[in-house]
C-alpha cells in the first residue's frame, strides 16, 4: 500500500510539473511577426568616404551634426576597423539570432497584442558594456561588440562575472530585458522581500518571453553559481529569516543580495561560491511558485502586489 501512494505521489508530482511547464510553452506559430534588420556596422565600416551620404541617409539617427571628416576618420581608424572584422568572425550573417528575435516578438505579442516590433539594427559601440542594447517603441539597437564571446581577448580586463554573459547566447536575453524593462513600471518597493519579488515577476517574463532558453542564460550565473544556488536554496532562505531582513529597507542589504556582483555576501567562508544577485534568484522562485499555484494570467501578475505575491506563494525552499 505504501509503494502504491509513493507511485501515485511521483505521479501526481511530475504531472504538476508537467502542467507548470506547459503553461508558457504556447504556440505562437500563427501569429504573424517578422523582424525587420539592418546591419548597420557593416554599411558604416565598410562605407566608401565618396558614399558616406547615402550612409547617413538610410541611418539619419545615427549621425549627430559633425563633419564628414569625423566619420570618414573613424571609418579609417585602426582600431574600429579591427574591432569590425573581430565582430564579422563572430556574426558573419544574424540568421541564428534573427530566428530567436523572430521567436521573441512573437511571443511578445502573444501576451500583448499591442506590441509592435522594433527595427533591429546592429552596431558596434565601442564595447559599451552599459549600453549593449538600447531599445525604443520602434527601434532596436545590438551592439554587437560586447559579445564577442567570454574568452575574447577584448575583455581581458573584465572580471569573470561581467564577461561570461558576453557571448552572442546572451543576446536574446539582453533584449527581452530590454523590452521588459519598458514594460514594468519602476519599483517603489522598499522592502528587502518586495525588491526580491518585484525582480522575480521580470524573470517570470522571461520565462514566458523565452520559454527555451535556459535559466542559466536568463539568470546570467554560470553553471557551477547557478547549481550552487540550487543546493543552498533552503539554507539562503532560513538565513534571510534567522538573519531578519526580509523586511529590511537597508541599502546594504541591496549591495549584499541585489547589486551585481561576482558574489553574495553573507558573510560566510562559502561567500566566494555564490552568485552576485542572489536575492533576484530567490525572488524568482518564488514568483514561480505562486504562479504554479493561482490561475492567473501574466498581466495579473504584473497587476498584483508583491505582498499578495509573497503571501499567495506557497513558498517552500527545496531541501
């Protein structure tokens, strides 16, 4: 009898996660989406100074009031030119990225329909970590100099915790963060345990937004960081308990817990083996876990407080 009640327990288990999984894996096939790309990095660099009109005319936005000279000079410049051809190895063509775009949009627009996509044009900025992709209403902007890959000698000087997200992986990622950041309105919340959930309902829209992409890509952690988060799940939350700060408005609390960083700090010896941000990492669990157990929609979510979330959550650490 006993053996009986663990099968029908695993069942029932794995036909809840099961459920859970499927919900954001829609079909989005019928809806029509295109992605409207222009390689501006390649027009630019490979631009002929008797040509640089026609360039400035298809990319008017992109040529502030200078001289000609200046841009004919950084056309010709060494290093841009050498920054140029490192990009080309790496993205030769966009199709693999512009697929995941296409993907992307679409699945936007299955939770808003309102969303119209963006003109996406690639660029190269300099290796503008701050400012890789800047997204508008209509305009999408790549830089795709900041993902040459982790191990590309241009990041020499990055520490591993920034670098490990340049690789073109991350691209997708960057730009739903991008499209999400326009469509949440900015926190008020003060509290430690609403800063948490307001940043798990953000990469709860990644899930939906980005249903194949791995966690570990939408995180942004390595393999080794994100496993060591799914092993320490329970201890994290009781010393977020014990310790008291679910409450706390402390911004220190913030630099320990929320700010990126190459890890968390509490203040341990096993401090080095943690991911930065690792209070965005339990705030998304426990979104997922409220979000498996009420049937409510994305935009209800997104309506619903992170204290409602919080108390609705159901939230239990996995031992």
């Amino acid at each position: 009898m006993k053996k009986v009640l663990a099968l029908v327990s695993l069942v029932l288990i794995s036909l809840s996660c099961k459920k859970e999984g499927n919900k954001l894996h829609i079909d989005v096939s019928n809806i029509k989406e295109q992605v409207n790309l222009e390689r501006f990095d390649i027009d630019f660099y490979n631009t002929n100074p008797n040509e640089l009109a026609k360039t400035k005319e298809k990319y008017p936005m992109l040529f502030p009031s200078e001289p000609d000279s200046v841009w004919v000079n950084k056309i010709n410049n060494k290093d841009e030119q050498e920054l140029f051809a490192e990009s080309q190895k790496v993205f030769p063509d966009f199709k693999d990225e512009k697929e995941q775009l296409t993907s992307l949009f679409k699945h936007v627009k299955y939770y808003n329909p309102k969303f119209v996509s963006p003109k996406v044009i690639t660029m190269l900025t300099n290796i503008d970590y701050a400012n890789r992709i800047v997204y508008t209403d209509s305009l999408l902007f790549i830089s795709l100099d900041a993902y040459l890959g982790k191990e590309h000698e241009f990041y020499n000087d990055y520490p591993a915790y920034i670098k490990q997200n340049n690789t073109k992986a991350h691209i997708i990622v960057d730009v739903a963060k991008a499209i999400i950041g326009k469509q949440m309105l900015p926190s008020r919340a003060r509290s430690f345990i609403d800063k948490m959930i307001y940043r798990g309902k953000r990469m709860y829209l990644l899930d939906a937004y980005l249903p194949h992409v791995p966690d570990v890509l939408k995180i942004g952690y390595s393999q080794k960081k994100l496993d060591w988060a799914k092993n320490n799940e329970e201890q994290i939350w009781m010393y977020f308990i014990e310790k008291d700060v679910l409450y706390s408005t402390s911004k220190d609390i913030d630099k320990r817990f929320l700010d990126i960083a190459p890890f968390s700090k509490f203040y341990m010896e096993e401090d080095a083996q943690s991911p930065g941000r690792i209070g965005e990492w339990i705030g998304w669990q426990i979104v997922r876990s409220y979000m498996q157990k009420n049937d409510v929609s994305l935009q209800q979510l997104l309506q619903t407080s992170e204290e409602d979330i919080f108390k609705k959550s159901g939230y239990k650490p996995k031992r």
